[in-house]
C-alpha cells in the first residue's frame, strides 16, 4: 500500500499551519501591534528549545 498521497496532504497541511494563515493575517497582527504565536514563543523561549507537536491538531 502506497501512503505517498496522505503524507503529501499532512505536509501540506503542516506548511500551511507555518504560514499562520498567510501574510495578510501575519500583517494584521503586525498592525495592531501584536506578535504572531510563533514570535511570542521564540521571544520566551532559548533558540533551538521549543519543538513544536501537534502543528495540524486544533480546528480548521
């Protein structure tokens, strides 16, 4: 059994979940003065501490 297709499609889907729903929503946090999530959380954390799981868990 070939799995290729449903590990494009989590690939896929993991890009998009790094896209932060793309740079129209990245630029309005940037506009009302927010970081996005991922900001805040290099910003706390050392470089190279936080792995992320579960990127495409949550709702879509």
């Amino acid at each position: 059994m070939d799995w290729q297709k449903e590990l494009d499609e989590l690939r896929r889907r993991e890009e998009f979940a790094e896209r932060l729903g793309g740079p129209e929503r990245v630029k309005r946090q940037h506009d009302g003065g927010r970081y996005t999530i991922r900001e805040r959380i290099a910003r706390l954390v050392d470089p190279g501490t936080f792995h992320e799981l579960g990127k495409i868990a949550g709702r879509a």
